[in-house]
C-alpha cells in the first residue's frame, strides 16, 4: 500500500514477523485503518507537522516514544486518539 512517499505492507501484522521498526508497524496501522474506513489519506509534505494528511485536510501524527505527545494514551483527550480507539475504525 502506498501512501503518498511512503510505502507500507498491505497487512501491518507482517511488520513483527519480518522483524520491521514498532514506528512502522503504527504508521502502516493507521494508513490502512483509515484507507478501510473509507477516508483518503496521503503522506504530509512537511513531516516535521505531521505523519499523513485524511480527507484533505486533518492532521495525524503517529506518536511514538520521542514524540512530545504521549503516545501510549489510554484515554482520548483533545487532539488525542489512542491506537485502540483506531482500531474501532477498521
């Protein structure tokens, strides 16, 4: 699946057992759950901002342990959506 300059494997599973980065495997999870939900994602130009543009116009940001967000959320908060709560999506 390729998503603007990124490309990723189609199934994010594969990531672990081809021993891939833990960024990659959230990077191609969000891609390929908000593709299946019918939204049109593409990578973002200035990835300083952000990890991909949905629909023309909203930010995501896949968090990660150096990002500045918390990444491993347990609860949504404002401008913040834990990786379960995708998951619901797909």
């Amino acid at each position: 699946m390729g998503v603007g300059a990124k490309i990723f494997l189609a199934d994010p599973s594969m990531y672990p057992a081809l021993s891939g980065k833990e960024g990659n495997l959230r990077e191609a999870f969000v891609a390929c759950a908000m593709e299946l939900g019918g939204h049109r994602i593409h990578a973002s130009k200035d990835e300083t901002r952000s990890d991909f543009i949905m629909d023309e116009g909203f930010e995501i940001e896949v968090g990660g342990p150096g990002k500045a967000r918390k990444d491993a959320a347990d609860w949504p908060a404002p401008g913040i959506v834990p990786m379960w709560m995708i998951g619901f999506g797909w």
